[in-house]
C-alpha cells in the first residue's frame, strides 16, 4: 500500500507533487481510509439480498436505456 514516487531530471518540485497525488488517487489509498475511518456494522442477509434485487434491476434498466 505504500507509493513510491522517484524524481526525474530536470523536472520542477510542483509536477512532482502532482504525481505523487495522482498514484495516490490512482491506488485507492485514500478511499480506504475513509472507508475504515468509523466501524460499519455488518449487513444482514435480507438487506444483502435486497441490495442485490436492486442493483440488478438498476443494471437490467440502464442496459434497456443505452440502445434507445
């Protein structure tokens, strides 16, 4: 989980910077973290199931919807 980031000849100490936050985006770091940040109480099996029923409707309508 760790980014590295090398800097090249010649390049400015700002572009740098810009792809040390780039990889960090890119590597999902940050999005963990805030994931992790506070305990989420786990789902029940009803709840997963009807997450489930959701998304696939939602999945089955916007596939219906991109060949209008």
């Amino acid at each position: 989980m760790t980014v590295v980031v090398y800097k090249n000849q010649k390049e400015s100490l700002d572009r740098l910077i810009s792809r040390f936050n780039k990889r960090v985006q890119g590597s999902r770091i940050i999005l963990e973290v805030k994931n992790r940040r506070y305990y989420k109480k786990a789902k029940t099996r009803r709840l997963v199931r009807a997450s489930a029923i959701k998304r696939e409707f939602y999945r089955a309508k916007r596939e219906k919807m991109q060949y209008y």
